[in-house]
C-alpha cells in the first residue's frame, strides 16, 4: 500500500488561478480538486505500465511522521479500480 500526502494543494491551487481567487476558495476545496487531479493522473499512468489495482482518497486519515492517524467520520472520499 502506499499513502501520498499532498501538503501544498493551496499554493497550487494560486499559481493556477492567481492569488485573489484562490483566497476565495476554502482549503478543503483546493485540498479535494487537487486530489482529484493527481488521482486522475496516478491512475492514467499506472494502467499505461500495465498495472491492475485500486486507488482512493480518504477522508480523515494522516500521516504524521511514521504513523497514521485515524480520525472520527473517516471514509473514502473518492475510489477508482483500475
């Protein structure tokens, strides 16, 4: 299993969309659509190499240092099989 942790969605959110209009868009915001994005890519690029799997984004689960952190209402935010 791996676990990838994106920690400068808002950042990419403003050189997208310049600074003003990611000021209007919540974290949580820039956080899922950069998710979205990067799952999208991930599973692009993995099927291209052949590989067969699942991928998911998960609500409520952090990595801290070496440990998962499970949080209260965790769930799958978004699961792609490829």
């Amino acid at each position: 299993m791996i676990v990838l942790k994106i920690t400068n969605a808002s950042e990419v959110m403003a050189s997208k969309l310049g600074k003003f209009l990611e000021n209007l868009t919540p974290d949580a915001l820039d956080q899922s659509t950069i998710e979205d994005i990067v799952l999208k890519k991930l599973v692009e690029n993995l099927q291209a190499e052949g590989l067969k799997g699942e991928v998911a984004s998960v609500r409520g689960l952090d990595l801290e240092e070496k440990e998962l952190v499970m949080h209260d209402g965790m769930r799958v935010r978004r699961h792609h099989t490829f």
